[in-house]
C-alpha cells in the first residue's frame, strides 16, 4: 500500500461542524468521502460529506492552493470523473485542504460559506460508470451457492486460482433511494419441464463492498498487483439484486446475465482508499492445503495489508413494518475480512490480460458472507433457497423479498486508536412487476 498515515487521520481532530464530532456519525472529519448533490433548482455538482452537511467542493476550493485548488475545480462537474482523472496526488492533497478547511483547530472562510444541509438536496450517482464487473471473492458465497445449484460441486476447480467475475451492466446502475421494478424472466420450476415468462419469483440481494477506479490503465499493459492500490480512487456499498429463479436457468454456460442485469444499488458517498488507510488487515488466510496464488497475484505487501475490515450489515423492512413505523429488521452482519481475494489481486487479475481500466469503472466483490448462519449476505443462503423463511417482528415471513420491500446496507469501520468511519446507507424498495 502507497497511501500512508497522516495528519487528516488523526483521531484527536475535530470539526467547526458540531455533527461531524458526534461518537455515531457516519461522516467525522477523518471520513470527507465524495459524492455528487443537487441543490434544489441547481446543477447537480460534487460534495464531501461531513456530519449533517455536504461541502460544495469547487466553492470550498476558492480558499485552496496549488493542486488542491485544481482539483477542487475539477469539482464543478455532474460526475466525479473529472477529479479521479488528475490522479492521486491531487486526491490526497485535495483531501488535506479539506481537513484543513474543516478543522475546528484551522477553518476556512472558503469551507464556512460552501456548507450545505444534507437534508436539503438530491444525492446522485457519483460517477459516470463506463463498466461495471462483478467479481465472486468470498469463499463462503461461492461454496453456499454453489451447493445449492450443484450439490455434487459446489466450489469449481478454478475457483482458488482464478479471481472469478462477470460483466454487469453499468446502465442500470442507481443510487440509493431510486425503487425499481422486480423484473420478469424465463423461469422454470423443478417440477416442469419447459420454461414461462412472468416476474420473478426469487428475488434477492446481495451485500456487497463496491470500488471505482479513479486512474486509468493502458490497453495492452496489465497492472501489476504492487500497483494495483494506486488505481483505486475510493469504495461504497453495493446491492447487485438478484433473480434467482432466473439465474437458476440462464447461467450455464455464459454466467448471469439477466437475472442481475436489471437493477444494482450502490451507496452516494464514495469513501476515499486514502481515508480507509489505518483499516487495512492481512489478506485473507488460506486454508492450509489451498494453492498459492499464481506469480502475477501474489505480493508480499498485499499479503501483509491487502485485506480490509469493513463491517457491513443488512436490514429489512416490509410494507406494512413501514407503515406501523417499525424498525427494520437486521437479517445479517459480516465483513469484508472474509474474502478470499483481495481487491488489489481481483483488480490485477482483471488487466492481467491487458484489458485497460477506464475512469469510473465499478467493480464490485461480489456477495460478501462470512463462515457462520449469521454471516450470510444474500437471502438465497440466509434461508436456504427459500426454504427457512426470516420471521420479521409483525410475524411476516421471507424465503425472498416481496413487492413494496425495502432493503437496506450499512457499513462502518472501527479499530482502536481511530476515528469510526462510516459508508452511509445503501437502500431501494421494490416495486411490483411492470
Ligand atoms: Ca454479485
């Protein structure tokens, strides 16, 4: 990892914004993730996030120098692709303005004047996504899921060599809070022998940590695993939905395509990798017996720090929970220690080949579940295809998700001697079938 500790991860710095302080808040000073607002009647521009209040960036910026002044200029765009195009210099020393500007110990009358009430605008999608790749690199998942759609073997033979993905679309990409329709599809139930078409009876979520690119790579030039880092301009949360009973029958032999193509949900604020620094963790343990990674996946340094501790959780509230004014439900917590690959190796792999990396692009982990029931991040494994409903407090019962239910990511990061980040939340109701 380049990104090193510095002044703008200090625990003891404090905000002018009273919010930001407060033990909960997802966003403290430490945090300043990036997203895109839109004030009412206004062009939508980019913001960071800091307690109860958003900073317009490229106002802010009136105050900077040098590089951050660039950068923060490259601010006032729909899309955070004209800032992660400078490159993470500028991200880093933008960032170190902000820190500053926001600071209880420094201020900034240019900081003072660009707040905005969250509460008050539009959170939109971040970046203008040119592609969208779905990777599977959580063991767990994939030997679940795969003893459900092959009992006889669960986890392919590739599975240990190869950080396995997909091509997603990134048309259908929305931020948080857009309902979407439950789609329709080819299904075809066990007991029938030809398929019909009809909404999908099987819908799903999957909990997943999403990551954009900020710098581009060059076609024909893979990214070597020590660099890959470099190329990472931040991370969100992610919901790629699910049609399991169309994905049952259209995946073999080209994977999903369909049943996820149709709605994915990813979180407004896009942590910075810069602010997730001190949550770094030793990748993923290997099993005693596993291969070791082939050559151009492997790195010491990413051994020794290429894993991340983000706890994630998912909750749900139906309809009617929502009308009686109930809490929703917390069907699972896990972390993205539990990966089998770390996001430096799924991103390495991804240009191994020499395909290049564009600006924007979203990867995401694919369905992050951990070991135990508790663990679990897609109701397919939550309640064994449907099999073992959740109980919801008002005595409702869900194998999959229902018309007018909403599901909800949230994730944070906490560790001794560092300030509690949190992703905000990742949410969507489903709508009935057109
Ligand atoms: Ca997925």
């Amino acid at each position: 990892m380049t990104i090193t500790l510095n002044e703008t991860h200090d625990p003891a710095r404090r905000s002018f914004v009273d919010s930001a302080n407060l033990p909960d808040s997802d966003f403290p000073i430490q945090n300043l993730p990036f997203g895109v607002f839109r004030p009412p009647g206004q062009q939508p521009r980019v913001g960071v996030a800091i307690g109860d209040h958003i900073v317009d960036v490229a106002e802010a910026g009136a105050g900077f120098g040098g590089l951050a002044a660039e950068a923060a200029r490259a601010c006032r765009a729909p899309y955070l692709n004209y800032l992660m195009s400078l490159g993470p210099q500028a991200w880093s020393e933008l960032r170190l303005a902000l820190s500053r500007g926001l600071s209880a110990e420094y201020g900034g009358a240019s900081v003072r004047s660009a707040l905005v009430p969250m509460a008050d605008v539009e959170l939109l999608l971040p970046a203008a996504i040119p592609n969208f790749t779905d990777f599977f690199a959580s063991v767990f998942h994939a030997t679940n899921a795969g003893r459900m759609f092959r009992p006889d073997s669960p986890l392919m033979p590739n599975y240990k060599y190869v950080p396995v993905a997909y091509h997603s679309r990134a048309s259908s990409i929305r931020p948080s809070g857009a309902a979407f329709k439950r789609p329709c599809g080819q299904r075809k139930p066990p007991n029938e022998t030809v398929p019909n078409y009809g909404p999908s009876r099987n819908l799903d979520f999957e909990l997943e940590l999403g990551f954009y690119v900020g710098a581009p790579s060059e076609l024909g030039r893979p990214v070597p695993i020590g660099k890959a880092a470099e190329h990472i301009f931040g991370f969100c949360l992610l919901n790629d939905w699910s049609a399991r009973d169309v994905q049952a029958w259209e995946y073999q032999p080209l994977g999903p395509f369909l049943a996820k193509s149709f709605a994915t949900t990813v979180s407004p604020w896009v942590v910075t990798a810069e602010a997730l620094a001190p949550f770094h963790t030793a990748a993923f343990a290997r099993p005693e017996g596993d291969p070791a990674p082939l050559p151009y996946l492997d790195d010491a340094d990413d051994r020794a720090h290429g894993g991340l501790d983000i706890s994630l959780e998912v909750y749900m509230a139906t309809e009617s929970m929502r009308r009686a004014g109930s809490a929703p439900l917390r069907v699972t917590q896990t972390s993205t220690a539990w990966l089998y690959w770390t996001v430096a190796q799924m991103l390495a792999h991804h240009t191994s080949n020499g395909c290049n990396l564009a600006v924007g692009d979203l990867m995401g982990t694919g369905t992050i579940s951990g070991p135990e029931k508790a663990n679990l991040g897609s109701l397919l494994e939550l309640t064994l295809r449907g099999t073992e409903p959740l109980v919801m407090p008002n005595g409702e019962k869900r194998g999959f998700i229902e018309d007018g239910d909403e599901i909800i990511f949230r994730g944070f990061c906490a560790k001794p001697g560092f300030a509690r980040l949190g992703f905000g939340e990742c949410r969507a109701v489903v709508l009935p079938a057109a």
